[in-house]
C-alpha cells in the first residue's frame, strides 16, 4: 500500500514539475504555425502581384482566396483572440499582420507583408477577428487607387 501511494506521488511532483516546459512547448509551437500561415498569406500578395494588373473597378479586380488556420489541438496553446490588422510599416506603405493573444498573455504579431511586395496592403473594414478555432478564409483583390493596393476582406 505504502509503494503505491509513494508512486502516485513521485508520478504528481513529476508531472507537476513537466507542466512549464509543456505549457512553453505549446507556446512555440503556436507561434511557428502562425508564422506559416503568414507566410502563406504573404505569398499568396505576391503572386497575386506578380501575376496581375491592378484596375480601377473592384468589381474587375484580380482576386485570390487565403485560408488561414488557426492552430489546435494537445500540441498547440489556447488562442483567446487572433485578428488580421493593418500595420504601418517604414515610409508611407502600409501592411498586414496576424496579431493574437494566448490564453493568458500579451499581444503578439507576426507580420504579413515584407518590403519585396510593390503593392501597398488595406485591410478592410479595420481589424478582421478571425476564428481561434477551425480555418477563416480571405479575399485579396489587387485594385488601383493610385497605385496598386492588394485590399483584404474576410470570406464570411
């Protein structure tokens, strides 16, 4: 009797004392794959960029869709709030970028847009609160408002 209640309590002070590091593990790990995802979003500007001409009528304008996901599941943190804002950067051009909150902790950002993009980047309509949990897809249309501009909405 006294060995098994001495395992279970070896096997609590144990998993007690793991629980930072796993907790920092899934904090990182959250943080890569939100990397990825802008990375993604930021290819998916400039291939639309490259490929097209901008045009006056939004109607007209070339488009793309983007699938952001959000990361889940026992290796990833909680996300209490992520949301696609718009930044200023250096200059006068304007970009992107996902910002979030883990459960718990500080704003974070992870920039969308570099410098090698010619268009400037509009998020419409303010932030874009995107789902913490599951995939939220963007539209980016490549307009021309005085000059190219890669406007972003939120597919509902």
């Amino acid at each position: 009797m006294i060995r098994v209640v001495l395992t279970v309590l070896v096997a609590v002070a144990l998993l007690a004392a793991s629980m930072p590091a796993l907790e920092d593990a899934r904090v990182s790990t959250t943080d890569d794959r939100l990397g990825t995802e802008s990375n993604r979003v930021e290819r998916a500007i400039g291939g639309l960029v490259s490929g097209s001409m901008s045009v006056s009528d939004p109607s007209l304008a070339a488009r793309t869709t983007v699938t952001i996901r959000a990361p889940a599941g026992v290796t990833a943190a909680r996300i209490g709030r992520l949301a696609l804002v718009e930044t200023e950067q250096s200059g006068n051009e304007s970009g992107a970028a996902l910002r979030y909150r883990i459960d718990g902790g500080r704003d974070r950002t992870v920039p969308i847009v570099s410098d090698a993009v010619t268009a400037t980047v509009e998020v419409v309509d303010g932030p874009i609160a995107l789902r913490t949990r599951g995939e939220s897809r963007l539209d980016l249309r490549l307009v021309d408002d005085g000059g190219p501009i890669v406007r972003i909405t939120r597919i509902e």
